[in-house]
C-alpha cells in the first residue's frame, strides 16, 4: 500500500508509532498487500483489453479525457507492480529487510532498497492523483470548449513535475542530512507528509466541486442544444453525474482508511508512552486500519476502470482488427445511393445552410460524448437524439 509509513521505516532511528505498525505481523502484512495487488493488477488488465464480439467505441474524435482516464490505470498498474516487488522482497528476504535496522553498517543496498522501492510507490501514486485532478478540470473544460489534445501537453507537465518535485522534496527533507539522522524531530517528518497527502487532499477537496459545476454544464449545453429537455437527455446527464460519483466514491473508499490511520498514528506519537492501557483501543484502531490500507489502496486500480467504463466483460479478443474508418462507410453508401443528381440547384444550398445550423449541436455532442466514453447506451441514446442521426 502506499504510506508515508514507508519512508520513515526507512530510518534505523524510526518514531515508536511507525514501529508499532510495521511490526504488526509483518508477514501477513505483506502476504495481504500481495494478493491485493496482484488481483487488482490483473482484473485492471483484464478490464482494458479489448472484447470479442464488443463494437469499438466511435468516438467524434480523440479526446484528452480517454488518454488521462488511461493515464489512471498504468499509474495505478506500475504502482500495484511496486507493492507486489517490495512485499515479495520483505517475505523473501527477512535477514536482509532487518540489516535496516542497524545504525553503523557498511552494507547500504538495505536502505537503497527500501527507499527506492517507497519513492517508486509514493511517486506512481501521487501522479494519479494528479492525473485524477487534471481529468476534473479536463472534463470542466472539455463542456466549455476550452480543452482538447493540445491540453495532454500541459497536463503531463503539471502531473510529472510536481509528483517528482514533492516527492523529492519530501524525501530529501526526511532523510537531511542522512538516513541515520532522519527522524529525529518534527521539522523533517512533518514536510514529508505534507508533500505526500497533498494532492490526495486536494482531489478529496477540489474533484467534487469541478464535478459538480461539470453537471450543471452539462445540463445547460444539452438544454441548449435543441431548445427542450427530453427524457433521453436527461438520463444522459444523470448518467455522467454517476460517473462521477462512482469516481469519488472509489477514491474516498481506498483512501480514506491512510487519513485515519495517519490521524490515529500522529496521536500516539504526541504521546509520552504509546504502550499505555488507556491507549489500547486507539493502537487497535491504528493497527486495523493499517490492514484494510493493504488490502483497498491495491484494489483502486481495477475500481476505477468499473467507474470509468464499467465491467466490459471476461472473453478478451487479441486478434488485431482494422477499425473502419465511419465517414467511409458512409460517403460509400451515398454515391452507391444518390446516382443521379439534383435537379434543382437550391436543394444543395439547403443542404450547407443546415449543416452550419447543426455545428454548435455537434459539438456538443463531441463534448457530451467524451464524458460519457466508455457508456454504450449513453452513447447510443447521444447519437439517436442528435440532428446528424435524425437527418436533419
């Protein structure tokens, strides 16, 4: 799972908070963190491999939001990769994870290994944060227009640069001016948990309120697009109000156990003696909390593809398909169609007169459609009630 917990054992001088919960039945620990992560490692797979008999989604054109929600699921792969390699390590190599512990050593490979493999979760981690962040602010601005491919640019800037940088930070003010005096007081965990919970805290904080105003733009764009509200589009818009939804729920489900335990693990540090009986239920607490961390912070990868695109299905094709291209099919089938001509000049007029009334209609649509990726019947009902599906 992913802790700042991580770091922090690291130090051969570690707080008695982060000793209590990292001595907690360490195999069994890491035995959970395994069989999380390698369920959700492969069902998230299983889940973006393409389905026979399943159509391609036709989408009016690529958009940032289908690369970010990708973007999602390897941060959340790479990351479950990490937790899998460093348990695997801990149950394999007990005598080698417990030469951490030792103060004057000449063997470093214990201590570069333990923070080589925290940073590595912590770093993939916190980039879907921010990737999560920056799908919210993408599909605010995809409604008002003011997004597209272009964005993707800026959003890896934004999401690399600062994963690294506060994860750097966060490490380099940890471990100041070595491993041996790390830990020592405040001023250097303090900053590390800042840097690590930061963008955690700013999806719990910020996603709900860019989803929000998301919806009512959305409600407004498929009011305007034909003057009237239907049933049809109000169940679209419903529907992308639940995407959203299910997105914060799979988020606060995942997480919200680290912000209790790190809640429950500072107490016991302000603490004189964190062995005394009147703090026994707070150091049970701490330690559930701890295993259910292990077992729901895995598992985010394969939730979020259930929110994003929901169950797509067991029977996986591997066979490479060349997708038809739609404008083909159908620029074929009107000149198979349409042999003779006009007799009237003035139809064809007709004809561009309503295409260009259409454009704002089909660009909202291009919008609404990029929200709802994933959702065939969002998709199909989206095309049903648009002008291009009702020939105008």
């Amino acid at each position: 799972m992913a802790s700042p917990r991580l770091e922090t054992y690291c130090c051969p001088n570690r707080d008695a908070a982060t000793q209590l919960v990292m001595n907690f039945q360490p195999e069994v620990f890491c035995g959970v963190c395994i069989g999380s992560a390698s369920i959700s490692l492969l069902l998230t797979i299983l889940q973006l491999l393409p389905k026979k008999g399943q159509s391609p989604r036709k989408m009016p054109k690529a958009s940032s939001s289908s690369t970010i929600l990708l973007l999602i699921s390897i941060c959340d792969i790479l990351g479950g990769l990490g937790m899998i390699f460093r348990s695997s390590v801990w149950l394999g190599f007990p005598g080698f994870i417990a030469n951490i512990s030792v103060v004057n050593r000449t063997d470093v490979w214990p201590s570069t290994f333990c923070v080589g493999s925290a940073m590595w979760i912590q770093l993939l981690y916190s980039a879907g944060f921010w990737w999560l962040f920056c799908y919210a602010v993408d599909s605010y601005l995809v409604v008002r227009r003011s997004a597209g491919l272009s964005t993707i640019v800026l959003y890896h800037m934004m999401t690399w640069g600062l994963a690294v940088m506060l994860c750097v930070e966060g490490i380099a003010l940890l471990y100041y001016p070595s491993l041996s005096s790390c830990e020592n007081g405040l001023e250097h965990a303090i900053p590390h948990y800042i840097t690590t919970y930061a963008p955690l805290l700013l999806v719990l904080v910020a996603n709900p309120i860019l989803f929000r105003r998301t919806v009512s733009a959305v409600a407004s764009l498929l009011k305007g697009r034909q003057g009237i509200y239907t049933e049809n589009e109000r169940r679209l818009g419903t529907e992308i109000q639940m995407r959203f939804f299910k997105i914060m729920l799979v988020f606060v489900i995942c997480w919200s156990s680290n912000i209790i335990n790190e809640t429950l693990l500072f107490y016991l540090e302000m603490q004189p003696d964190i062995n005394e009986v009147p703090l026994k239920n707070i150091r049970s607490a701490a330690l559930i909390t701890w295993i259910i961390m292990g077992v729901l912070n895995p598992m985010q990868g394969f939730l979020f593809t259930l929110a994003f695109y929901g169950w797509t299905g067991w029977r996986v094709d591997l066979k490479w398909r060349k997708r038809e291209i739609p404008w083909e099919s159908m620029s074929s089938s009107t000149v198979g169609e349409n042999t003779y001509p006009s007799p009237v000049n003035y139809q064809s007029n007709i004809h561009d007169s309503k295409k260009i009334s259409t454009t704002d209609s089909q660009q909202t649509d291009e919008a609404i459609s990029m929200l709802s990726e994933g959702n065939t019947s969002s998709d199909e009902r989206l095309t049903r009630s648009s002008p291009i599906y009702q020939g105008w």
